[in-house]
C-alpha cells in the first residue's frame, strides 16, 4: 500500500485550517497543521513533507520569511509550497519572487482549483 503524501498547513485562523484540512482528508491525503510559522518549523525535523500550504500574513513570521527558512534546509529545498492567502499577491511578489513557491492561491478560494493544484503537486 503507497504511503499518503503528507501535507503541513499552515495559518493563525484555526477556521481556515480546518476547511483546508477537511478538503484534503477527503482526498486521502495525512494533514498536519501548524497554528503559526514558527510552531510549523518543528515538523521539519527530518521527516517527509510532500506539500506545504501556509499563510502569507501572520503574526509571529510571515509566510515569506517560513519559506525563507524551509528553503535553506537542504532536505526541504525543493517541497513545493503554496501561499494561501488573503493578501493580494501583487502586494508580495518581491517578498516571494526568489522563493520557488510552486502556487499562490487567494482566499477564498474556489474547492475545485485548490484540488486541481494540490494534485498538480503531489
């Protein structure tokens, strides 16, 4: 049996990290979930992450400076990242332009393109 890509959601609402959530337990996929930016770095302990989606604007560290840090950890340079946010993307594009980020998906977002992506990079 194939394992289930695991995805880290990350975001300061808890009731945006549950829809995520529950959209993507029902695709089968393992969720776990970080409630800000600095709590997510303790799943980058060496263990397999195949997708992170986390929020751009949080209070701790902002979504930037996450992918900064998960960029600069060798085993974690290339996992494809998702920015769900409500901030308008043209607002952060010099912040993320050299961060590889794979998508960046505006809230609220619509269920069947969120799946199309997700797919797309798993």
């Amino acid at each position: 049996m194939a394992r289930k890509k695991k995805i880290l959601i990350v975001d300061d609402f808890m009731g945006v990290r549950s829809i995520v959530r529950e959209t993507l337990i029902k695709k089968d996929f393992e969720v776990v979930e970080a409630s800000s930016a600095l709590e997510a770095l303790k799943f980058f302990d060496g263990t397999q992450i195949d997708l992170v989606i986390t929020d751009y604007d949080m209070p701790d560290m902002n979504g930037a400076e996450l992918i900064g840090k998960i960029r600069d950890m060798t085993r974690y340079m290339f996992t494809p990242i998702i920015v769900l946010s409500g901030v308008r993307k043209e607002r952060v594009d010099d912040k993320l332009r050299n961060l590889n980020i794979a998508a960046y998906l505006q809230k609220p977002f619509e269920i069947k393109h969120f799946y199309t992506v997700v797919e797309r990079l798993t």
